[in-house]
C-alpha cells in the first residue's frame, strides 16, 4: 500500500505542483486548502506524512502540527514557509516537525526530504516489530508451562522481573531453558527496551573472557589495534546474561563481584573508571555450592549472585510439560520445514512421557525437528522414534530406570541390560557432578578406581 501523503497550502499552485510531482512518485496524496478543510481530511483517515503551510487563512500550521502530532505521534510533518524566521523553526522542531523547509523551493527537494523521510519512518516501523518480535518470543505468555513445578518458577520470573537491580542466579541442567527464562526476566522488567547481552563463559578462555566483557583500550597489549566496548557496555541500561558461569576463572570472579557492589567497570590497559547501570542474571548447570565448598568459585561473588534464586527442575521431573512442548514443537517445525505432522499417537505418547530427556527439553525439541525432516507422516508413531527414546522408560514403581528390552520370554541377555543399567547410572553420576569422577564415585558409592575401571570397560565418553 502507498504511503498517504497530506498537503496543506492556500495556494493552488503549491498543491497542485507538489501533488502531480508526489503523485507520479507512487504516493496517494490528499490536499487541502485551508486549516478546516485539513483537519476534515485528517480525521477521516491515517497519513504518513503532512506537508503543511506555516501561514493558513483560518489558523497556523503551528497549530496543525500540534494537533496533528497529538493524534498521530508518528507522523512526519514538513513545514514550509516564505515568512521563516529561525524562532519559528525551533518551535516546530520542538512540536516534532521532521523538516522546515522555506518557500521558494525546488520539487526535487522537497521529493528528496519526502523519500528520505519516509524511508527513515520504514526502518523505525521495521525495528520496532523486530524488537516486539525478539521480546514476545520470551515473553511469559509464549512459555509453554503446563506442569506446577515450572509454573511457580514462572511467577517467580514475573516478581523478580519488576525489580530492575537484583541479580539472579538461574540453575539447571544443560537444556532445561536457563537462557529462556533470564530472556523473560528482562522482556518482563522495565529494562525490556534495552539491550539483552549473552555470553557463554565456558565457550571462551579466561584470559579471553575478561576482554569481552570489560572491553580494552588501543594498545593494551600486542593485538589491540583499536579500542574496543566490552558486553558490559554494550549492555548499558539493559541485562548482562552470564551463562555458565561456573566456569569463569577465579580471578575473573573478583572483578565481577567488583563490577556488582560498585557499578564501575575499567577497560584492559585503561585508567578510567566508567559507570554502568547493567542488571546481572548468571546461570550455570554446576552444582556452584560445591565449588564454593572447595574453593573454586568465590564465596562473596556465589552469595552476591544468589540474592534471587531460580531453579528449573529437569523436563523429567515435570511430565506434565512434555506433551504440550512436543505439540508446540510439532508445529514450530510444521511452519518451518512445510510439513502438517497432526501429533502423536497415544503408544508414541507413551515412550515419550516414560523417557528420562536426558538433555531435557533441547533434545526434545531436536528430536521432534529430526522426525519431521526425516520423516513423511501425519501422525509421529513408535517407529518414528529413535533407538533410545524406545529403549528406556522408568520402571512403573520405585522410580528406578530399567532399560525397556525384549520380552523376557523371548529371550534377554542379562549382562548386556545389566552393563546398560550401569553405563546409564555412571553417565547420570558423571553429569551430575560436573564430570568430576571423585564426586560421581560418592554419589555411586563406590571407589574412584573402581569408577575409573568402569569408565574404561563401557567405553562412556569415548
């Protein structure tokens, strides 16, 4: 649709010039001679932009940019004038005016303000949209959130989120949402209009980790060709997202707790130190008590942190949710992969509510976005799922997890479900721990050596 294109002027000759010249631009253009007759036109529908007259018989522009700008704030109006004076212009820039341009004037310049004018309303429109797109993908209302467990989580999100200088710490397994959730606390708290800066701080080396975040200056050290603003600037106003932070070096965490108590950063190799207003969210899949306990992680910086506490308990501790996530996952690839899969079948709902999502809900998303690439059905049947999804379920009692064989009546070899069973609880203990085999030996009860042995006769991470 063209943009609409309002011209106010008492001279005839004005708006029909301007009009023909706007007109064989593309623009559907609207005219008018007098204050009254605007204000009619204006009422009756939406413009993008109005040229109008300072001096009218019945009234001023000023007055039309007033009232006009009051309806419409985003409209574009261009003054034009034969009687301008500096006093005049200054007013109308102040009343929004995006131009003032003085009588006599070329058709050609005004064809240029009008397109660049409207060019530069496109891209606020387009940014805009795009930034209630990036905040309405995590807004609350978009969560899929069906179980209690991660609907009090959810309300905890919403009250933490209206206080826009407590720091969070959000903790869980790696594909639980950590990110998801920090995501809606800044979409759902007054810094919302602000930047959301992430960095993955297991992704980057320690001494690598402190130039990204606090920035440096020209010449710092050998490859500082030029300064550069760390994501602790570039997040001014807004949320600083620290995810993994149970990795950051330990001297790394001192400048941190630095940054949080005092609100003042200082770039590598600068003197100066620099104000921040950044709200700090951090989430780690680490047990980050533990590593206090043993000196790796800093105790002030860990309580610093912990001031707020989410933890988003693992997709199978809230099966409630696993359904209605795999629906919405369903149809998210439908949309994109041009598919129209309808759901699942109830024997295929079945082995996914009695898997133990291991890699929570990323690997349910990636599971569903692999059967629908690699699948052409309507309705996602057992043998659409992967080996292991149909392999190992809960037992019905107990809580203890069994691999789901064959029928033992059909034969079974007992030592193979038996080095499963132990390959899953190694690979449970191991994860659970960080990978640290001291630990995942106390949690499985028994000796490193033995752990190590195991490690080594199954082939786990390998």
């Amino acid at each position: 649709m063209a943009d609409r294109i309002l011209i106010v002027d008492d001279e005839a000759l004005i708006r029909k010039s301007l009009g023909q010249m706007l007109g064989h631009k593309g623009y559907d253009v609207v005219t008018a001679a007098s204050a009254a007759e605007a204000r009619k036109v204006f009422t009756a529908g939406e413009f993008a932009l109005a040229l109008l007259d300072l001096r009218l018989p019945d009234a001023s522009g000023i007055d039309l940019l007033r009232e006009f700008k009051a309806a419409q704030p985003d409209l574009l109006v261009i003054m034009m004038t034969a009687y301008g004076s500096v006093e005049t212009a200054v007013e109308a820039m102040r009343l929004g005016a995006y131009d003032y341009v003085n009588k006599p004037f070329k058709s050609r310049e005004i064809e240029v303000i009008v397109r660049l004018a409207l060019e530069a309303r496109h891209l606020k429109r387009e940014v805009k949209e795009l930034r209630e797109e990036a905040l309405g993908a995590t807004d609350l209302g978009n969560i899929v959130a069906r179980d209690p467990a991660m609907l009090k989580v959810l309300d905890m999100v919403r009250k933490v989120a209206q206080n826009p200088d407590v720091t969070v710490l959000i903790q869980g397994e790696s594909g639980t949402g950590k990110e998801m959730i920090a995501r809606a606390v800044h979409a759902e708290s007054p810094r919302a209009d602000k930047p959301f800066v992430g960095i993955n701080c297991a992704a980057i080396p320690g001494n690598l980790l402190e130039s990204e975040l606090f920035g440096y200056e020209k010449g710092a050290f050998t490859d500082a060709k030029a300064r550069k603003i760390g994501l602790i600037e570039r997040a001014q106003g807004g949320t600083l997202f620290l995810d993994e932070i149970g990795d950051m070096d330990v001297g790394l965490q001192a400048k941190l707790l630095r940054v949080l108590e005092e609100r003042k950063i200082r770039r590598v190799g600068g003197l100066d130190e620099l104000a921040v207003d950044v709200r700090i969210l951090a989430a780690t899949n680490q047990d980050l008590d533990e590593k206090r306990k043993t000196g790796r992680f800093r105790e002030d910086l860990y309580y610093r942190l912990k001031i707020i506490h989410i933890d988003i308990p693992p997709l199978r501790e809230r099966k409630a949710d696993i359904l209605p996530l795999a629906q919405h996952f369903i149809q998210d690839a439908n949309r994109r992969f041009h598919k129209n899969v309808q759901g699942f079948s109830p024997e295929a709902e079945d082995f996914l509510l009695g898997y133990r999502w291991p890699g929570n809900v990323r690997e349910l998303k990636n599971t569903i976005e692999r059967i629908l690439i690699l699948e052409e059905t309507d309705w996602i049947r057992p043998e659409h799922l992967p080996p292991e999804i149909l392999r190992g379920r809960p037992a019905e009692e107990g809580g203890v997890w069994i691999p789901q064989e064959v029928e033992i009546l059909r034969g079974v070899s007992f030592d193979r479900v038996m080095d499963e069973v132990a390959r899953y609880l190694i690979g449970e203990a191991l994860r659970l721990a960080g990978g640290n085999k001291a630990q995942a030996a106390r949690l499985l009860d028994m000796d490193r050596g033995t752990l190590r042995y195991q490690i080594k006769r199954l082939g786990i991470g390998a």
